[in-house]
C-alpha cells in the first residue's frame, strides 16, 4: 500500500499467534496489509497456564511505531481476541497478574464442581444460552475464587482481553458486547452481565467496565502512548472483540438465507437470528448465543476442527512434518474412504496426551479398522469432520424450521454455507462440506476476522452505513470459490454409518 489515504489499523490475535494489519477502502472495495506478525505464547508456571499480556501491548506498541515510521495517517485502531479469558486490575490501575489462559488445568473440574452445588446446568442455560465447556469464564472465576486467588481477590475491576488491551492504550475501562457474551455470565436478551450468576461468585457488576456495542469509540489514544509511537489522539474502537464476531461481520452473504463456518483450529458453524434461540432442544444440543454486531445473536454450535490434524501432524515424524498441507492432505484422498470414523467432539479429543493414540483408541472400541499411516488418520479426520458438518447443519435447520422461545425469525431453507477463515484454504475439506451438507460452498476470505474488523472500524466512522454494506464490499473485493455437493448416495450411505459409530459410543 502506498500512503496515500486514511487507514484503519486492525490487532488481531489468536491463541498461538497474532498480527497487526492496516486496511482501507477505496473504489467499493477494501485492500489489507499485514505490518506485524508475532507469536503468543503460553506460559507454564507454578503448575498454571498464562497469557503474556505485557508482550502482547509490546506488540501492538511495534505495530503501531511501524505505521508512525512509515507516515501512515490511521483513522482509528481496533482488537479483536480469543473469547472467554480475562485480565484484573488492582486498586492502583496496574494488572495484577499475568492473565490465566483458558487451557489452564484449573478449571476442568470446575464447572461440574459449580453445576452440583451453585446452580443447575439447565438453570444457568436458561439464563445465558451459552454452550457448556469447561473453561468459559464463569467457571474461570468460580475455580479462582475457590482456590483463594489473590489477583481476584484485589481485583477493582475484571477486563475481558481486548478490552484490557484497549484499557492499555486508552486508560478507558469497558466491557465489549460480543466478548462479554463468551463469559456465560451474560444474558442475550438483556444484554447485560445477570446480577444472579456474578452474584454466585461473590462479584457485582461494578467489577467490570460499561457495556458497549461494536462500533464504539472507546477512547484515544493516552499521551503515554502517543509518546511511545509516535502517533496522535488516534481514537480506539471497541469492534467485535470477539475473533469469531469480528469473522462473522465479513460474511459476504447477500442476504440472511446462509450458513457460516469459521473454520481454523476450532470450527465454528451457526446462523446469525436477530434473537437468542434458547429452549429445550438448544440446551440438549449444547449450542450457544453469542453477541453479533447491530444486536444481532450468533447461534452457533462449537465443533473440534483442525485442532485434531495439528496434533497429529506435531506428533508425526519429521519427515511426514515437512510435507506441505497440500501435500498431506492431497495423501490423503489416495487413501479408502469412510474406512475410519470418529466424532470429534467426543470429550477423549479434548486435550489427550496423544491425538493419534486418542483417535487410534476410539477406532478400536468402536470396532472399526484403526487407521495407522498419516494418510490414513489425515482421511479419517476430514471425512468425519464433513460428516460432523452434516449433522449440525441440519440441526440448524431444524431450529429455523421451529421458532420458539419468542425468536422473531421467519423460516427458511439453508442452501449456501461460508466458509471463512484458514480453513476456507482447504479444497479437500470444502468439498467433502458440500458433499455432506449437500449445500453450496462458498469459501473466502481467508482473513475474516481482520476484515470484519477493519470494516467495524469503517463503520464507526461513517464510511459504511450497515453490515450489509460491509458485506457488499467484501463480496466485491473477493473471488470465492465455490463448491458444488457431489456423490449424494455415497455420502448419505456414510452419513447413516457416521450416527450408528457415533449413536453407540
């Protein structure tokens, strides 16, 4: 990019890495460039798994004295993260501790701890309409407070990640709508933290900032950091702080009738209503709602994704590592089909010791042939990931074929499915979710969250007027490639053995 213009300067972080991007919109279109990429490291202490807030704000620091060097005029600046996890701050406005990363052991006993003797499973779903895992905030908080933790127990006020990122630059304390949804302590239809559930754990609302929307300017940029970088009062954002809200704005749909799946280490499928869909079949099929952008309600279904790959391929020789992707995978589809089965949401691929025995192992009790060659496990993943695709997609459906709870939303049948994020990358898996879902595939971009997160950014400043216009832009800027369903009978036939496997286990 030349410097010519105004730009938007976009953190986007993840739990193994992170970027800064500078974007703009010119002609109906927009155009990125990555400034920054930088690693985030998980550190291992005392037996407890942390976050390095402190390296993160370096970073962004670097990102943003790269712009300054460069004479770039940046309109505004805004971060988007993983959910869930949280940051305290004491009395004197310092960070009290690094924060604990959601993999922390801490917590996996916690939230079953917290559903026997605080409140009931179907109580707190009632409430929050949040799918259940073990480290969402809620139950973070409860295994702090039980274990006595100090950074709790002086915390003045408690900042989700983006946001204590945001309170870094800008001295300004909130609580980011979409981010905030992630905690299981908000509940969709107030829009607003539930006084009950903080209450459990010995909290009020006073702990944590004032709620904002996407596309709130949080505040400026403090004379420290002006300092530091070398800018002005350049105004921070609040946009989706939430990756996958952030994600979801840069859908390129035309209109409401879609599907989505961010795809990457977690996959991530839903539609986006206009209210919470909380009732007795969302709870027994643990789907979630979670804040999406104009108040819209991202109902999704958490599903295991690429991470079973990732570990098999840093537990594969050497040899088979240095393999491209395209490589790898394109081995994979020499191999028999359907051979090997799994669900991968089952809990034993959580956080096994190892994912290839993890795999092996359920193969085995299930009475199937145990796959042994990469190849062999790289098939068996990507056909069972397709096959998991299937079933929550038409679950989906059934949701929007049966409104309940209240939910103004008309029916209507899913016919295309956007795939965004790195695995949109992947042609192999893209066929096999058209194949499965028999649905249109569209995939791209590859870079949703930045995008949706520029484009948050462009709408507080008044260049775009709704997200529909957001996406129209995308749309034009991108070429999607598109996958058609193929081999029906075939993938019908799988999918029928795909629930006997997954029914019996």
């Amino acid at each position: 990019m030349n410097n010519n213009g105004e730009y938007y300067f976009a953190v986007d972080l993840g739990a193994t890495s992170g970027r800064t991007i500078i974007g703009r919109i010119a002609d109906n279109k927009f155009e990125l460039e990555e400034i920054t990429r930088f690693p985030n490291n998980l550190i291992v202490q005392g037996g407890h798994y942390y976050w390095d807030i402190f390296a993160l704000y370096f970073e962004i620091i670097k990102g943003l004295k790269e712009v300054a060097r460069r004479g770039l005029k940046i309109t505004s600046i805004g971060i988007d993260t993983w959910g869930v996890d949280f940051v305290f701050i004491g009395d004197d406005n310092a960070i009290l501790r690094n924060p604990r990363a959601y993999r922390d052991p801490v917590t996996f006993e916690a939230m079953d701890d917290y559903l026997k003797n605080v409140f009931s499973k179907k109580d707190v779903y009632n409430v929050t309409g949040i799918q259940f895992m073990f480290f969402n905030s809620l139950f973070q908080l409860y295994a702090m407070r039980k274990e006595d933790n100090s950074a709790f127990n002086h915390a003045k006020k408690i900042l989700f990640v983006p946001d204590a990122l945001s309170w870094m630059l800008t001295g300004e304390e909130v609580c980011e709508y979409t981010i905030a949804s992630t905690s299981q302590l908000l509940d969709p239809r107030t829009k607003q933290l539930d006084e009950q559930l903080l209450a459990s754990l010995g909290l009020d609302r006073s702990k944590f900032g004032r709620m904002v929307m996407p596309g709130t300017q949080i505040g400026v940029l403090t004379k420290e950091v002006q300092e530091l970088t070398g800018l002005g009062a350049v105004p921070v954002i609040a946009v989706a702080g939430h990756d996958t809200g952030s994600a979801v704005a840069a859908v390129p749909a035309k209109n409401e009738h879609f599907a989505y799946l961010s795809s990457g280490t977690w996959s991530l499928m839903g539609i986006e209503t206009k209210d919470a869909i909380i009732n007795d079949l969302s709870y027994e099929r643990n789907f979630t709602n979670e804040g999406g952008v104009e108040g819209t309600t991202r109902f999704l279904k958490n599903i295991c994704g690429m991470w079973l790959y990732e570990r098999c391929r840093l537990e594969w020789p050497e040899e088979v590592r240095k393999l491209s992707h395209p490589e790898l995978q394109g081995s994979a589809m020499q191999v028999e089909a359907f051979r090997s089965i799994i669900n991968p949401d089952d809990q034993v691929f959580a956080s096994p010791t190892s994912m290839i025995g993890a795999i092996q192992q359920y193969c085995r009790e299930t009475n199937q042939p145990v796959p042994e060659t990469p190849a062999e496990i790289c098939r068996c993943i990507f056909d069972s990931l397709a096959l998991r695709y299937r079933q929550v997609f038409g679950w989906l459906q059934e949701f929007l074929d049966k409104p309940s709870s209240g939910a103004e939303r008309s029916s209507f049948n899913l016919d295309v499915l956007h795939v965004i994020g790195g695995g949109s990358l992947n042609k192999y898996l893209n066929q096999f979710t058209a194949n499965a879902t028999g649905a249109t595939v569209l995939a791209g971009p590859q870079e949703g969250t930045a995008i949706g997160n520029i484009m948050l950014q462009a709408k507080a400043a008044g260049m775009v007027k709704d997200i529909w216009e957001m996406r129209r832009i995308i749309a034009n800027s991108l070429d999607l490639v598109k996958y058609e369903p193929t081999d029906k009978a075939i993938w019908d036939e799988a999918y029928e053995k795909y629930l006997r496997i997954t029914d019996n286990k």
